[in-house]
C-alpha cells in the first residue's frame, strides 16, 4: 500500500512512526468537523490513537471473520478436530516418526485361540517345562487342576 494515498498532501512522504502521531485530519476523508466528532465520541486525537481504539479493533475482527470463505466457530471447531483425528490416525505420516524409526506393522504377529486360552497359558506353559523340565500351571499334566476339576 502506498501511504501517500491515504494521506493529506501535507503528510506525504511522512514515515509510518510520524503518521501514528499525526493529528486525524492527516487522513484522506477526516476534516476538523470529523475529526472533532471521533474526539468527542471515543476520545482520539491521532492515527495511533484511532488504531488501537476497541472499538475500530473489534469491528475490524468481525470484517474479517464475515470476510467469504472464513469459517464459524463451530466449524472451525469441526475442523480443527477433524485435522487432529487425522493427524492420530497416520502417525506414519508425521516426519518425526519417519525419521526416528518407527515402522508399520508389515505381519500381524502370531494369535492364540482366544476362546480356549485367552492369555496363552499353554504356550507360556510348554515353554518353561522345556526350558525348566517341570510341568507348570497350563500344562497337559496341570490341566485337571487348573480348571477346578480336580
């Protein structure tokens, strides 16, 4: 943007850092009668002053926020919690778990029959006789045992 075309030909070629302490009559469109008006009403005598009162801030957030293609809040809500889904279901695709290793799961591992060893007893079990020679809990020998029926 071009400074010089929003300011009064007196203040051309003025810096932004002098045109915040200029008076309001500085501007293009503000003459003393206006200038007068905005004093009276929210107490502004410079550009500065006009720029960071609350109420030009709010009305220019509400501009930006109807501004085409911006979103509610619920729908900005909706979106944000559809990034973060996401974002969870291909932690893969995160660079940082690329560069650190981590992998997918290319071979589901080995599954056990649930319904008649649900945490693999037996397998547990014909383990450590091998490796300890003795029948444990969940063993062929035990088994009688293990279920109460003995």
């Amino acid at each position: 943007m071009n400074i010089d075309t929003i300011v009064t030909e007196q203040y051309r070629g003025k810096s932004p850092a002098e045109l915040v302490d200029a008076p309001l009559t500085a501007l293009h469109g503000i003459g003393e009668k206006e200038a007068r008006a905005l004093q009276e009403a929210f107490n502004v005598t410079t550009i500065g002053q006009l720029a960071r009162h609350q109420v030009i801030a709010n009305a220019f957030a509400i501009e930006m926020i109807a501004a085409p293609g911006s979103m509610s809040a619920s729908e900005s809500a909706k979106e944000t919690l559809l990034d973060d889904a996401v974002e969870m279901t291909f932690p893969a695709s995160d660079p940082i778990s690329v560069d650190s290793g981590i992998t997918r799961i290319e071979v589901a591992p080995e599954k056990v029959e649930a319904a008649r060893d649900h945490q693999n007893a037996l397998g547990i079990a014909a383990h450590n006789e091998e490796a300890g020679g003795q029948a444990n809990v969940g063993s062929a020998q035990t088994q009688s045992k293990d279920l109460g029926t003995a």
